[in-house]
C-alpha cells in the first residue's frame, strides 16, 4: 500500500468529504478514487494535483511515488 493512499484516506476523513466529492473535484470516477485510496493505482500528474491541494498535502512528500516511471537526466 502506498504511503500516499494512507494519506489521503486521513486527509479526506479529517475535511469531511467523502469519496464522491474528492473524486469529484479530482475529476475521476469514484471507482478510480478508490483504487487510489486502496493503493491499487496511482493517479496521473493532473488528478494527483488536484488531489494534494483540495487536501493540503505537501505536494513534495510524493515526488516518488509520481515520477516513478519517468527519468530524468542532466543535459
């Protein structure tokens, strides 16, 4: 399970919202959402956003888990 669904499980709970709303804003399916909270995926750059902010995360504390996939090198 990804640090981050941890996360956003605690942070929804302590606003109050629930999955339809945050996946609202987010602009995913609730189902999506779900699997996010659960740790079964991790949502793209844009829905990720959304999410950090409506929730007041620190934006950098998962630099990991959303570049991953991508490498970055020096020119």
């Amino acid at each position: 399970r990804l640090r981050l669904s941890g996360d956003l499980v605690n942070a929804r709970y302590a606003k109050g919202y629930n999955q339809m709303y945050v996946a609202e804003i987010a602009d995913l399916s609730v189902r999506e959402y779900q699997r996010i909270e659960k740790g079964l995926r991790v949502p793209g750059a844009e829905p990720f956003l959304r999410l950090v902010y409506l929730l007041d995360l620190d934006v950098e504390s998962y630099r990991e888990v959303v570049m991953k996939d991508i490498s970055i090198h020096s020119r």
